[in-house]
C-alpha cells in the first residue's frame, strides 16, 4: 500500500486533465462512502429504537441532556 505522501507524488505525474478526472472520481467515492456510512447508522438507530433501546426526543431534550 503506498502512503499519502506516495500517491501525491503519483498525482503530480498525471496531466492536468487526469488530475482533475482523478479528483471528481475521488469526491464522487467520498460522497458514495459518507452515504453508506449515514445508510447504515440510520440502520442501526431504526434496530435500537425498535428495540426499546432509544426514544425519540428533540433537538432541545438532547441539548439539555449534554449541556
């Protein structure tokens, strides 16, 4: 596996064109991860409240709750 710093130089080496192809493809994986990521935490809060683990509360009940 290369290190960050390794594939910043192998970025370097691409033409300007491939570099920002390489940089839309990237944000397009990011966004296609923050997503699977959200997906699955949305998962698990439907299974904990369903399961009586959670109740529902508001934004000012969970603000108070931490403050």
């Amino acid at each position: 596996m290369k290190t960050f710093g390794q594939v910043l130089d192998s970025a370097d080496e691409l033409t300007l064109e491939e570099q920002e192809s390489l940089v839309s493809v990237l944000q397009r994986r990011v966004a296609e991860r923050r997503r699977a990521d959200l997906n699955r935490d949305v998962k698990e809060a439907r299974r904990e409240f369903k399961a009586g683990r959670v109740r529902p509360a508001t934004a000012a009940q969970i603000l108070k709750r931490i403050a």
